[in-house]
C-alpha cells in the first residue's frame, strides 16, 4: 500500500482519539457548569428565604403571568405612540 495512504490513516486515526477526548472533556464541562449553576441558583433561593414549595409557587406564577421583555416593553410603548398620531 501506499505509504502516504498509511501515513493519513494513522493520522486519522490519532485525531479521532483526539475528538473523543475533547468531547469526554467537554461533556464533563458541561456538567460541571450545570452543578455551578445549580449551586449558585440554590443559594439565591436560601439568600431570599423561600422553600423549594415557595419557589415552585413563584415559577408557575410567572408562568403564568410572565413580566414583558424590554423588547416587548417598547414595542408596545412605540405602538401607543403611533396610535395617539
């Protein structure tokens, strides 16, 4: 066989080692983000004194009545705006 056709394989063969090692890497990354974030959110909840039944409370609260995005805030505004014209 052709010795570069080797020569390729076997550098192939090195960078798929190389790809599994970088995306075993960053699914630990991933999880590692995730715990952080967990972490940090668990602690908001303790800093403003609410039960996991408090928190659970507030999320289908705004779920229910969501607080309007910045974006939305203005479209409105602009929307009144042109409607007073």
């Amino acid at each position: 066989m052709n010795p570069r056709v080797v020569k390729l394989r076997e550098e192939r063969e090195k960078n798929v080692a190389k790809i599994a090692s970088l995306q075993a890497r960053n699914k630990k990354i991933d999880a590692d983000i995730i715990q952080i974030e967990n972490t940090d959110i668990l602690g908001m909840v303790h800093e403003f004194g609410l039960s996991p039944d408090a928190l659970y409370e507030l999320i289908v609260a705004a779920k229910k009545n969501p607080i309007p995005s910045m974006s939305q805030t203005e479209t409105i505004e602009t929307e009144e705006e042109n409607s007073e014209e």
